[in-house]
C-alpha cells in the first residue's frame, strides 16, 4: 500500500464542495478541511506508485478551484495502534 498527503490550496467559496468531490474520488481515504497555509488535506491510498499519478495528477488536480497541490509520499506509518502492537509482541 502506498500513502500520500496532499494539501491544498482552494478557492474559498470551492472548498466544501470541493472537499466532497474530492472524497469521492477513488483512492482518497480521508479529507480534512484545515486552517493554516492549506485548505484542504486529503489522504491518498492506492496499492502501487503508478497509482498515484491516476489520482492526483489526472483526476484531483484538474477539479475545479484548486489553486494549488503539494503531494507528500509517505515512507512509514507510525500510529498509536501498531507502537502498541509492537510492545504486546515484546518487540523494542
């Protein structure tokens, strides 16, 4: 499974519809409206790399009043959950 983060900069009156298409996309996982920099993050997961050109660059970006992307790919996932799991399984 591959993971990304992709923030974005929205045109503000976009931004909740803009949100709901953007959830609706297949291989987008979770949307978060945000304040700070970003409008909008959205959490990409697909089963390959390839797969995420399909969805950023060919379907996300292209919606209407995106202003602007930034796309992180994430190497590791680190969560509460699997630490736990870890320690449960003795593992240091």
């Amino acid at each position: 499974m591959v993971t990304a983060i992709v923030l974005i900069k929205a045109e503000t009156r976009q931004i909740p519809e803009l949100a709901v298409q953007i959830a609706e996309t297949p291989g987008v996982s979770e949307v978060f409206s945000v304040a700070g920099r970003y409008d909008l993050v959205a959490v990409v997961r697909v089963s390959k790399n390839e797969d995420l050109a399909d969805v950023i660059s060919d379907k996300m970006r292209h919606l209407k009043g995106i202003v602007e992307t930034e796309t992180m790919i994430a190497f590791r996932a680190y969560s509460k959950q699997d630490l736990e799991a870890g320690f449960e399984l003795g593992l240091d």
